[in-house]
C-alpha cells in the first residue's frame, strides 16, 4: 500500500520558504513549523527547482469508464427503468473485462440526472380506457363551478389487512415521476384487503361503505342506489346530486 501524501497549505510552505532564506536550519524550522524534517526537505527543495511554493494541481484517479460505456449504462437504463444498479455493473463489467462496482453505475445515472426513487403505483389503464377517460374530460371541459357544485364523485379503495404492498426501486428524473415507464401498475389480486366505498361533493363527504365483494358495474350501481338518498340528506342538498355520464 503507497504511504498517505499530505499536502500542506501555501501558508505554511511560504513559511518554510521564508525562514530557509534566514538561514534557518531544517530541523530549526521542522521545530518552529511543526512538521517533519523530511516534509521541510522536501518543500525547499521545490522551492530550489521550480523558484516559487505553488503546488500544480493534479488530475486525479483516472475515470473507470469511458463516454460510450457511460452511454450505455444510460441507454440500458432508459429501456428499463427497473434495472438494478448490480445488474447493469454484472453487465458492464463483463463486456469490458475491468471490475465496474454498482457505485460506478450509480454515479454514472447520478450524473446523467437518473436518480433511485420508489415507483409510484398507479391503476393499470389500457389504451382503449385510456382514450374514454380522455374523450370523456373533453366532454366535460365546459363545465363551469356550479355545473360542478351539483356533481357527485365516488371512488373506492383497497386497503391491505396483512402484509405489505411491496416497494419498487425506479431510476428517474425529477419531472418523470408519473410517466407510464417510470410507474408500477396495480391489479387487482387475491390478497387479504378490505374494499372500502365513498363519495364526494361540493358540500361535503357521503357516507363511508365497507363492500362485501370486489366492485363491479352491478355492485357500483347498487352503492350508488342505496347510498345517494343517505349523502343526500347528510350533505342538505334539496336535488340529489348529479352524476356526469360516462359513456
């Protein structure tokens, strides 16, 4: 192992520098600076060939990777988000015959602006939902504060009894946190949880329901028939609130 060099500040060379001038001796100095007689040496003597106390910067550990292995951690990053940072140095490292750490390939996408965050989850929504869902916020665009006063808004959520949800690693960038390939869609499964049902409006919050079996077309408008009539007394409303049509 190569001994530890210390570099010492342009003060303290200066001053080595300046008390050699007085004909101070090296051990003189070593004495009054407080360092080895050997550093005092070795100060003077750059000072004797180069004239001046300055030292010349460095440039460092040379870097492990080259611009295109750093491409390509990237490119394999940006085709899966998912990878691991172990995975991808398994894969480098491999290619290239040269040990690459999974600190390397996290410093790589650190610098590229890929940082390690957990998914967000999201419901899964195909591409025929999601064109609807998008025709039908169209639909509605015109709707002004009061078209929505008279809307009610329900939604249910599942809510898991043991267990956990289960956490995912993604790379990504700051803006990127709900984009399709940054985000883990969620199915519906047959883990213990609890389905729970409730509304919305412009007054205030319907009634909480606890559904006995998994929300269907059926089973929504059965909620939506036995629990308007109660959110609408809780909420005072003299008309029952409106639903926006959906299809």
């Amino acid at each position: 192992m190569a001994p530890v060099r210390r570099q010492h500040s342009h003060q303290i060379r200066c001053l080595c520098v300046s008390k050699w001038k007085k004909q101070y001796s090296y051990s003189r100095i070593s004495r009054e600076v407080e360092l080895p007689r050997s550093t005092v040496r070795g100060i003077i003597a750059h000072f004797k060939k180069n004239g001046h106390c300055v030292v010349a910067s460095r440039q460092g550990r040379p870097r492990l990777t080259t611009a295109r292995e750093d491409r390509r951690i990237i490119r394999d990053t940006e085709k899966n988000r998912f990878i691991s940072a172990a995975v991808l140095a398994a894969a480098v490292s491999k290619d290239t015959g040269r040990v690459v750490t999974p600190q390397v390939v996290r410093n790589r996408l650190h610098e590229s602006g890929l940082n390690g965050r957990s998914a967000r989850k999201k419901p899964y929504v195909s591409k025929k939902h999601r064109k609807q869902r998008l025709a039908y916020a169209k639909r509605l665009a015109h709707y002004e504060e009061e078209d929505w006063g008279t809307v009610l808004f329900t939604d249910e959520a599942s809510v898991e009894l043991h267990g956990t949800t289960g956490r995912v690693s993604v790379w990504r960038r700051t803006n990127e946190a709900f984009q399709e390939k940054c985000v883990v869609p969620t199915f519906k499964s047959s883990r213990k949880s609890l389905m729970v049902w409730s509304s919305i409006s412009a007054n205030g919050v319907g009634t909480m329901h606890f559904c006995e079996k998994s929300v269907d077309g059926e089973y929504c408008r059965k909620l939506l028939k036995d629990e308007i009539p109660i959110t609408r007394q809780i909420t005072r409303r003299r008309t029952a609130p409106r639903l926006p049509r959906s299809s």
